[in-house]
C-alpha cells in the first residue's frame, strides 16, 4: 500500500511539474513582455517575429543545470514551407569562438601549447608578421581567445555557395578569393580590447598545425562527441546528411542567395548547430566550474577560461556572474547565456537578423525563471522597423514618419541609438538601393554629428555610388573623429589611387 501511494505522490509531483512548465512556456508565447510594466499592448512571441522579420526562432531553456524546455517556432525555410523544429539546425556565428576555445584550451591542458606564448612558436605553415605597430609586444594565445590582440578583421561576410573557398592561410594574408582583408596589427598587442574574428582565425591555423589534423575533424572527435553535440559540425560547407536540418537564412525577410553562406573561417564563424545541442555545451561548462565535470576541461581551466573571457564574455550583475556569447552571420542571428552558479541559462537561435528579438526573449525567459540580479531593463520600440516599410514605399515619406514620431512620441521609440538608422541605411545599400541608403545615412549623420561610424556608412554608400568626393569628404570626417580608424585609412588610400586614374 505504501509503494502504491508513493508511486502517486511523485505522478502527482510530476504532473505538478510539468503543469508549471507549461503555465511557463504559455506565459512566454502570449505574452512575450509580460515582465514590462511600462508597455501598454501585450505581444505575442508570433507577433514579435513578425514585427522583426524573423521566420523561426528555437530556444532551449536551462534550470537547475538542466534542459527545462526546448521549443521551435516558425519557418525554417519559407518558401518551402518547412517548418523549424528542435532538430533543425542553425549557424551559430559567433558563438563558434566558444566551442572554438574548448579545442584550443584543451590543447594547453595536454602541454601542446602554451596560453601565453608567442604564437609564431606554434605557426609552422605561416608566420604572423609582427611590425612597428605592435612595438615588439608579441601576441599569445590568451590575447587571441580574449581579442586583445590588437588586430584587425572583426568579422566575415562569407561565401555563397559554389563561389571558390579560399585557404586559411589565404584569408589572414587577404589573398582572392579571400573577401577580407589581412590581418594584421592595428595597435599595440595587450593594449586594449579589440574584436578581431582574425585572431581566432589564427588559431584555427595553430590547431591545424599542432594536431596535423583538420579544423572540422579535431574539433568533431574531440569536443563535440565528448559533448554528445551529434547534430553539430563545424564543416564548410556541411556534410549531405545534416542538409535537410539546415535553417535557411534570412536579411530583414530577404532569403540570403543560396539560402545561407559558407563560412571557411570556422573557428569564429563556422558551427552548425542547435539549441538543443548547445545547451549540452552550457550545462558542461557549469558542471566543470562546480568541479563535477571535466568531459573538455578541468574546473581549474573552466575558471581561467570564463574569468578571462578566453572565448565567452563575462558579465557580473551586482555580484552575479553569467557567461556568454552572440552571433550574427548572413541571415542568422543567435545568443547563449548560462549563470555561473544556480544552473540557469539558455540558447536562442534565429535565421532572421534581429538582435533585438532576442533581447526580449531572453529578458522573457530570465523573468519566468527569476535569473539572480539579471538586468530586465524596459527598451524602447525599435523606429528603423516602425518606419521600414513607409521607407520601403517612398524613402521621403519614411523619413518624414521618423521625424513626427521623434518630435510627438519620443518617449516610446528608440532615438537614442545609432545603430537603429544605420542597419535601415545598410539594408537599402545592399538592395542596391543606394540613393535611398545615403538619405537615411544623412539623417543619421545629423542625429549623430560626433559618431565617427555614420560617417564610415554614408563614406561607403557614396563609394559605391562611384561618389569618390563625397566619399573622400566622409572618410576625411571619420578620421578626424577616430585618427586610428584603420578602414577610414585604407578606402581613403582607395579612394585616392581612383581618383588618379
């Protein structure tokens, strides 16, 4: 009889359980901002991607150092009516720097590398070339992981599928069909935070060189199955099996041509992957800080890794500390976050462009679960999407549409960032829209008079409008705000051999 009502109890515990969950995930769908008092309308997570633009969005939530819910929501491919599931599969962008130094911080550990070694000690193909900039400083492995290298190349573009790939060794010397730049020393290594996804590029190249063994190949047999992340691959491009999971990617409702872009820069751009597997990625390295893990690395490196931001960001909020990392590439956006004690956190992927989306979801999601001292701070409704499609119709009316609302509703759109106009300008630029582009550039250019980046847009929408004066007269303005800007400096050089022709 006992056994019989102990059974019932834990059911009841159990359905208790579930119930919560699901009272959760309702909560989460209906009401997306449910947290924020000051908004007057409720959304539904539906109408917030449709608002963004965004076709799918999967989440894995983590409580208790455990996976509390994992849901998809919308299209992974559009046009084909493909629905996302939990399974598909998305590119992870950015967050592949995490993973990333997982394979290389393992290496350390074994002796095969040095964390603060000059890195040319372990370059065997190609060696960085150190000059005056760098004032005899040498760049280590740890200045690489945390971008304080002082190098160039924040990010890539990538590839559509079918164009020639260029060799790793081909994309930090710049050569075709390489789309980047070198990279290269823009200042003094250790100096200052940079963001350099070159840098990490290197040590895809160091990787290579120590182990002898491919990218895709070592980090498969050596982090990702320990992780039991089975669906993840950082092949470019990938593998034909994983073909019908991938998520096609999406610019602002624009399907990206060839439905998403092949990343060679694998170690800063190159995973795909899902939340489902990511979260094993998370609840491991909360584990290993506790000391009750160590699939990847031990409790003394787990600390170093995420104390020094070795491949994740650390944020401390009055006392808390989270880890994490975004990720932006064409058509996809996506962000993890996990605590570093109470075992909370979670993974959002999209194949839309919205970071923003991903703000609210994430406050969402900490809200229901009541993250320890995470920041729920109310933000403005975004008004680059609020004017986008009068811009779209008639670029005139669009901006006439901005400067009522700023002038009669300033308190309930975002004027305050820059990021806002630029990103409209950006999406008009590459619809080879380029007259429209610089009115919105324009306009952000009075909005921001001292930001030297409204310039750098506006500079590059001219160039490309073969302008090369009024691009000139930009860029000259970009370096007089920011003289150690290297872009300004290198379409200047541009601009001037063009104008000798």
């Amino acid at each position: 009889m006992k056994k019989i009502n102990l059974i019932i109890i834990l059911f009841l515990s159990l359905n208790s359980f579930a119930q919560q969950v699901n009272n959760k995930i309702k909560l989460f769908e209906n009401d997306l901002n449910h947290w924020d008092k000051s908004k007057n309308k409720k959304w539904s997570l539906k109408e917030r991607m449709a608002f963004h633009e965004v076709n799918a969005v999967s989440i894995a939530v983590i409580k208790d150092y455990k996976v509390e819910w994992i849901k998809a929501y919308g299209y992974a491919d559009l046009s084909e009516k493909k629905l996302a599931t939990t399974q598909t599969l998305f590119q992870a962008a950015s967050i592949s720097k995490s993973i990333n130094s997982l394979g290389i911080l393992k290496l350390i550990e074994e002796g095969k590398l040095g964390l603060d070694d000059d890195i040319n000690n372990y370059l065997k193909d190609w060696k960085f070339p150190y000059d005056s900039v760098s004032k005899g400083e040498k760049i280590s492995i740890a200045k690489l992981l945390s971008h304080q290298a002082g190098l160039s190349t924040s990010g890539f573009a990538g590839y559509e599928k079918g164009k020639d790939l260029p060799t790793t060794i081909g994309i930090l010397d710049g050569l075709k069909p390489a789309n980047s730049n070198p990279v290269h020393s823009i200042f003094e290594p250790g100096l200052k935070y940079q963001y350099s996804g070159g840098g990490i590029t290197i040590t895809q190249l160091i990787l290579e060189n120590i182990t002898g063994e491919k990218y895709e190949d070592y980090m498969m047999m050596n982090i990702l199955t320990p992780l039991k992340m089975h669906n993840s691959s950082f092949n470019q491009p990938p593998v034909k099996d994983k073909e019908s999971l991938l998520a096609t990617g999406y610019n602002m409702g624009n399907e990206v041509e060839g439905k998403h872009h092949i990343y060679p820069e694998m170690a800063a751009a190159g995973l795909w992957t899902n939340p489902t597997d990511l979260s094993k990625y998370i609840i491991e390295t909360q584990l290993s800080l506790l000391g009750n893990s160590n699939k990847i690395l031990s409790k003394v490196m787990s600390e170093k890794r995420v104390e020094n931001n070795l491949g994740v960001f650390l944020d401390n909020f009055s006392g808390v500390k989270y880890f994490g990392h975004s990720g932006g590439n064409a058509g996809f956006v996506c962000y993890y976050i996990g605590s570093f004690e109470d075992g909370n956190g979670m993974v959002v992927m999209t194949n839309g462009r919205s970071s923003m989306l991903l703000d609210e979801i994430v406050c969402s999601i900490a809200s229901l679960n009541n993250w320890k001292n995470y920041p729920l701070e109310s933000k403005k409704e975004s008004i680059s999407l609020t004017i986008r499609k009068e811009s779209k119709q008639n670029i005139d009316k669009g901006i006439e549409l901005y400067k009522n609302l700023k002038k009669n509703k300033n308190n309930e759109y975002n004027f305050s960032n820059e990021s806002e106009l630029n990103q409209l300008g950006y999406e008009f630029l590459n619809e080879k829209k380029i007259d429209s582009a610089i009115k919105i550039f324009s306009l952000n250019i009075i909005e921001f008079p001292n930001s030297s980046n409204v310039y750098d847009s506006r500079g590059e929408a001219y160039f490309n409008k073969k302008e090369y004066l009024l691009s000139k007269s930009d860029y000259l303005k970009l370096l007089e705000l920011d003289p150690t800007n290297q872009n300004g400096k290198e379409m200047l050089l541009k601009i001037e051999r063009l104008l000798k022709k």
